[in-house]
C-alpha cells in the first residue's frame, strides 16, 4: 500500500492482492492486458522494475503464486485520517483471477471504514456488475434473458435476490473482521451495511468510443453510491449522449424514479476523469476529445475532472518544434509522428507536441478542472 499516491484525484492507493514469482520470490503484482488502454500499462512497467519482475500477461499465472496480503487488507483501519483511497491501483479488482472471497473481504474493509472514500476503477465492468447485481443463467453464468444458453435447465437470477445476497456476504465479512480485532464486541450493535456502501466509487476505463459503448451501460447497471468513468488514457472520441440505453446522462433521469429507494442509491453517472497517456511510448490525445467531454459534463451538470494532458499537449501555451503529430479540427490525428518545425504548420491543421508530463500540465484550454462529486443522503 502507498502511504501517498501521485495520482492526482487521490491521496493513497491499496494494493493488497499481490503476485509472487515462484522462481526468484520476488513480491509485486499481477494482471493480464484486458484492451488497448492496457499497452502501456505503468502498473506493469512499475512490477517488470520493482515487483516481480514479468510482464502483465496470462502466459505467466503459471510462474507466479497471487495471494491477498493480510496484513495490507487491514491498513486502511489503521488509518483515522479521512482519505481518498484508490482500490487496486497496480490490477484490477475484478479481474478473473481474482475470487470473490477476495472482494468479499475487500468490501467488509471499506464498510469498516466510513471515514475514507474508496475509488475502485475496472476494465472488467461485466465481472462488477455480476459481483453486486448478477442476471442470467445460474448455470452457465450466460447473461441471456430468455434461456437456451446452456444445457442445463434454465434459472434466472434475481437482481434484488443477489443483490441482498451480496450485502449479506460484505455485512459478514465486516462483521467477522470487526469481532476479530475487538475480541468482546458485538459489531452487530452499530454495523449495518446497506449497499451500495456510501464510501464507496464505483468506476470504469473507458478510453474511446466502443470501450465506453461496452462498459457504461454494465456500470449504469451496477448499485452504487457514486459511479465514474476515468477516460485516460483517452485514446478516441467519446459521446456520452450516445451510450447505449440511451446515454450516460439519459439513463439517470429516466430510472431515477424506480432506483432511489434506498436514500445512497443514485443513478448515472456521477463524475467523468480524463487525462491523456504518459510514458515513453504515450500516444497523443486529441485537444477535441477532451473538450468534448468537458462540455458534455457542464451541459448535464456532472463534475469534471481533468488529470493530465500526458507526454502530450497542444501547441498553445508556447512557440515549439520537435516530435509532434498533426491534429484536425474535427477530433482526427492526420498523420504518424513526425519531427516538424512549428513554421511548417499549415492551416486548418495545428499540431500536438512531445512536451513530456510535467511540462504539459493540467491546464485545458487555461482551465484547471478540479471537480469531485457529492454523494447525496
Ligand atoms: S487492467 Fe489496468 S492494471 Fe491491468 S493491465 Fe490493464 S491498465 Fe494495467
């Protein structure tokens, strides 16, 4: 667990599902690249330097032994000072190698501990939302509505049954894990978890168009108190007004009648994160496509949040000439990398430099975006 973390929307990051490398020992982390937001992973650089030394690839569950750290999983307790805590920052929580005793116990820490808010952002949105809200065939795990999926007879499962079941499991854990630290208590007498937990974000990557397409509509479909979308690095164009289902906003106001029943259960989507990629083999995010969701953000009245430009950044704050890609303004990249010289650039085009992260900054368009959202009671 860092005690700190250099992302910039949060103060710390929990890191307790680890990897050890059979051969030499070595402790770091594990996952497997699940999309092409996952290239350039600096999760995965960090372990290949300073962890266990293999890359982020399914070929070497064999070579590794994964393991939740106990004495990790408990830290947050430990903590009185309320933070941001970024779950899972070096993999992804829910990720197939990971079992759901793991997240179970995961849960039941941050139920114990509603002084901290605790992000968790995957990749895997099906896996989350089958965690707290499974639908489909209990036999084949199928998501269809209407059988034939499998050869077994076909049951659904019910969305409030397994939603209860699921809030039964995280209320024991907790309530496990509390009696074992205060030997004599009865956790029973203050812990009630009601799901979705106040102190808890729930989020998903979505880096262009058909990532977002993909996995917006299983977030909007999950129970939680706050969701979000971390677009970073963005890679594409994204229309939020254009996810299916109706949009990521549409969705919010026309379910908002049937899911407020519980006073935290808020629906759409909450807060939008976007940033651009850094690392030595970053890829340039187009000026437009964050604009665009800076735009779409203020128009449905969510909070922004822009991270980073990355290694990348437009040609308007300074006079520049070196590694640089063309730019449209309709949101495409014309042309490969080139080494360009800035009096080279001809209009409509302009042009996108290799400025490095700390230079590039978080100003957009002169604007630092700095946003969070409320959880409403
Ligand atoms: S899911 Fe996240 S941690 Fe895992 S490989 Fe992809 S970017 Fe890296």
């Amino acid at each position: 667990m860092a005690d700190r973390s250099a992302i910039e929307w949060t103060d710390a990051s929990w890191n307790c599902i680890r990897a050890r490398n059979k051969k030499t020992g070595k402790v770091g982390w594990h996952c497997e690249h699940a999309t092409t937001g996952c290239i350039n992973c600096y999760a995965e650089g960090f372990n290949k330097r300073l962890g266990t030394g293999l890359p982020f690839k399914p070929g070497h569950r064999d070579d590794i032994e994964i393991f939740l750290d106990e004495e990790m999983l408990l830290q947050p307790l430990r903590w009185k000072k309320p933070r941001m805590i970024f779950v899972c920052s070096m993999t992804d929580l829910f990720a197939d190698f990971v079992p759901d005793e793991w997240i179970d116990k995961m849960f039941a820490v941050m139920a114990l501990c509603p002084q901290h808010t605790f992000p968790v952002l995957t990749k895997r949105a099906r896996r989350m939302r089958d965690y707290f809200a499974p639908t489909g065939c209990v036999n084949c795990g199928d998501g269809q509505l209407e059988g034939g999926c499998c050869d077994e007879p076909y049951v659904l499962r019910g969305d409030k049954d397994s939603e209860a079941f699921r809030d039964a499991l995280i209320e024991g854990a907790a309530q496990a894990l509390y009696a074992k630290l205060h030997p004599g208590e009865d956790p029973s007498l203050w812990l009630a978890v009601h799901a979705p937990l106040p102190n808890v974000w729930l989020g998903v990557s979505a880096e262009r168009q058909p990532e977002a397409d993909e996995r917006i509509p299983e977030l909007l479909a999950t129970p939680a108190a706050i969701r979000f979308i971390s677009a970073e690095p963005l890679l594409g164009p994204i229309d939020l007004l254009r996810i299916p289902g109706g949009g990521a906003f549409k969705m919010a106001t026309s379910t908002i009648g049937a899911a407020t029943n519980t006073g935290w259960h808020q629906v759409g989507l909450h807060w939008v994160i976007a940033g651009g990629e850094s690392g030595p083999a970053a890829r340039p995010m187009h000026p437009e496509w964050a604009r665009s969701l800076r735009d779409s953000c203020a128009a449905a009245g969510v909070p922004f949040f822009f991270k980073q430009w990355g290694e990348w950044a437009p040609d308007d704050f300074s006079n520049h000439s070196g590694r640089a890609a063309w730019l449209s303004p309709d949101g495409t990249l014309l042309d490969d990398v080139l080494e360009i010289d800035k009096s080279d650039c001809k209009k409509p085009c302009y042009l996108i430099f290799r400025y490095g992260k700390k230079a590039a900054g978080r100003f957009l368009d002169g604007v630092e975006h700095n946003r969070f959202p409320k959880v409403q009671g």
